[in-house]
C-alpha cells in the first residue's frame, strides 16, 4: 500500500520551486528528481507563471493555491535502483491525476532522493481548475478518499505491500529528535496514555484516569473508520525552557499507532477483565476442592478396620463343640498370647475342676467307701490330665484365630468335661 500525505498551500510557485529544487537532493544526491512529467502544463514554461494565470481568475476569498500529493513506495513495490521502476512510479502519479482531478493543471515530481531511498512522487495540482476557476472538491480534500484512489491506481501496476500494522508510527522527523535528545511531544503523549492503563481496569476507568496525567481524550465513531480517540496533552510541563509550544498538541490514535487505537485499546482491557475474573473464581474455588478432596478420605478412614478380622461367615460355620485340628504353632508375640489366655477363662476351668476334686461323704468302717473313693480320686486325676491336654490343644488352636470370646472357649471346655462326665469308667 503506498503511503500517501496531503497538504494545501496558499503558497503555489514556493511549493513547485521546492518540489523541482535547484540545488543538490536530500542525503548527498546529485540530482533532486529522477523523473518529471507535466500535466495540461507545456514543458519550457515556468509552470508556476501558467499557473498563476488560473489563480488569478479564481475568487477573492480562494486562498489555496495548490495541492501538494506524496505518494511513496515500498522497496517490495517499486526498487529505486530500477529506472523501469521510477517510470511507473511517475505515470501512476500522471495517471492519479487525470483521473481524480480532471481539467487541472499538475506536475509530477518522482524522487528517490529522501533518507529512506524510497520511491516516492511529489505531485503538486493546482486548486483551480481550468474550465470555472473554482477550487478542488470535498472528497478531493478528503486524505483517506485520495490514499483510496492512490492505492487502486497503483495496485494496477504492481502488487501491493500492505505489511504489518505499526505498533508505534513515529515519523522521520520525531527519530532525529530521539537520536539528538530532543523533546517529543507525541512521546510523552504515548507514555502517559500507557500508565493511564496499567491503573485502570476498565476503559471508562482509563478514559476518566486520563485527565490525571494531563490527557484528554475524545470518543469518535465513523463509518470508514469505525471507533477512534483524539488525545490532546493538556500538560506542557516537560517542554524545554524558552521552547515555543505548538498551539495544536492533539493527535488521533490511528496515526500513533495501532497500540494506542480503539481495537487495541478495548482488547487490553478484555484481557485484563477476564483475568481478574480467572482469579476471583480462583479464590472461591480454593475453599470448595479441599473440602471435596477430604470427604472421599474421611469416608475411607471410617471404613478401615482398626484391625484384620475374619469374615462373619467363618464365625457362624464354626461349632463350639467340635474339636479343634491341631496346627503348626507360628511363633506370636508374648502380648497376644497373654490375651488369648485371659479370654479363655481358667477360672471357669478351675471351678469345674474343684467340683471333681470335692470329697464324698463316707462312713469310716465301710472298706468299699475308701475303695470307691480310691477310684474316684484316680479318675479325677486322669479327667484333669485329659482335660489339661485339651485345655493345650485349645490354645494351640486359639493362636490362630483372632477375636476369640471367652465364652466359646468356656462352652467347649464345658462340652469336654460333659463327655467326661459320660464316661464309663466313672
């Protein structure tokens, strides 16, 4: 897209003694111009005497003289080292002119001449016209109607480089007062706008924190261009001591730069409000996840047994009469045997052993008494061994069960010493 600037000037022979220069061109060039071409001009004459012949017919209070056009090139456009390349450069400027600003008297000048070494076309067109001596339209004054009409002419020759948006445009003239060390006001203008942001949170807070730093800013909407800001610095403060001051600090924000634009400025602080609100529900949501991340393990520890235990079913298979199978004995910490041995109650095996133990009543001159009493004091005895051996073979088996009641020991010692008590030999 070839970059466009339109001025009016009241001074019309200065700007095209300018524009064809007599002396040598910008950064050390010989020549001024690469190319000049004329348009309802006749070469040989002074263009401005032709000219002032159609200025002098115009009215009293038409001040402007001429329109000064620039158009200039990217190197992808047009390569200033290419005289193939200046030519076209010219004719899309004749061409610009026949086309939008017919019956007018123009000349264009291509240079390649600037700092930058571009090509680029000084096009002066006289504001009055050659058929009613009145001056050049509304949309003729229009820059973004001629960077339009620019861009379509020029797109017919060549591929147009419309490149990436500029973050920060800054013109030639502010980077040589950045390299020497001079005040910028656009500058200052950008930085406060940008600590304007980092302390709002949204854009009425931006908009209302602006007149802090000495900006104020207006709110435009248009249909080409959609919505803008027009910042002015209020504060001059910072100018350099005796420096005169501009009477117009104001810039709109499509030509600072498309970080200091509309788009750019309302996409900030979308972002800045949706992580405000990522980090609310954040806070909220701390509090909520421990809660359910200690239910599902407070629940896991009331169903954890304190201890291994068989299952129900083996207790209600097991029959308190029936005789224990003697196991391997595993080796058992003294503190669970002990246990064991409490649980199976030999307090109750000593009462029944007492029982057997009591002495029966007799008469001293009956020799059959003492016989009997003899025999009964023998079986006594092998009934203790007997129940002493199962009383072991309990215990051996008690040492592999776990939770053992006293009273299911008890009732099949009980059941032992009844199969005793049946017994023949008593």
């Amino acid at each position: 897209m070839a970059y466009t600037r339109v001025t009016r000037t009241a001074n019309g022979r200065g700007a095209l003694m300018y524009a064809a220069g007599h002396t040598k061109g910008h950064n050390g060039h010989e020549q001024r111009n690469a190319m000049v071409s004329y348009v309802n001009l006749l070469p040989g004459v002074d263009p401005a005497d032709q000219m002032q012949t159609r200025w002098n017919k115009a009215r009293k209070n038409h001040t402007t003289q001429v329109l000064r056009i620039v158009q200039s090139f990217s190197r992808n456009e047009l390569n200033p080292n290419n005289p193939e390349d200046i030519l076209t450069a010219n004719m899309i400027g004749q061409e610009f002119v026949q086309k939008h600003y017919p019956n007018r008297q123009a000349m264009v000048f291509t240079q390649i001449d600037g700092k930058s070494g571009l090509v680029h076309n000084h096009v002066i067109i006289s504001d009055t016209d050659l058929i009613a001596s009145k001056g050049c339209t509304k949309d003729q004054y229009y820059f973004p109607k001629i960077m339009e009409w620019t861009n379509e002419i020029a797109g017919q020759y060549m591929e147009l480089d419309f490149g990436d948006k500029t973050e920060d445009k800054t013109t030639q003239t502010e980077r040589h007062k950045r390299e020497v060390g001079e005040y910028v006001w656009k500058d200052d203008l950008k930085s406060r706008i940008t600590e304007s942001m980092q302390v709002s949170e949204t854009e009425e807070d931006w908009i209302s924190n602006l007149t802090k730093y000495g900006v104020n800013v207006e709110v435009h909407d248009s249909k080409k261009r959609g919505k803008y800001y027009t910042y002015e610095l209020m504060d001059t403060s910072k100018f350099p001591e005796g420096k005169k001051i501009p009477a117009n600090l104001k810039s709109r924000s499509y030509k600072l730069g498309t970080r200091y634009d509309a788009e750019e400025i309302e996409s900030y602080f979308l972002k800045k409000e949706q992580e405000l609100q990522k980090q609310k529900e954040a806070q909220r949501e701390v509090p909520e996840e421990k809660v359910r991340r200690q239910e599902p393990r407070t629940k896991l520890q009331e169903q954890e047994p304190v201890s291994p235990a068989p299952k129900p079913v083996h207790r209600v298979k097991q029959k308190p009469a029936q005789k224990p199978v003697a196991r391997p004995a595993m080796p058992k910490s003294q503190t669970q045997t002990n246990n064991i041995v409490r649980l199976m109650g030999e307090d109750d095996i000593d009462d029944m052993t007492d029982v057997v133990d009591e002495p029966v009543s007799r008469d001293n001159n009956d020799w059959m008494a003492l016989a009997l009493e003899r025999k009964m004091r023998q079986d006594a005895k092998k009934n203790r061994e007997k129940t002493q051996e199962r009383l072991n073979t309990v215990r051996q088996d008690a040492s592999y069960m776990t939770r053992l009641r006293s009273s299911d020991v008890v009732a099949r010692i009980r059941n032992a010493q009844r199969e005793d008590d049946n017994s023949p030999d008593l």
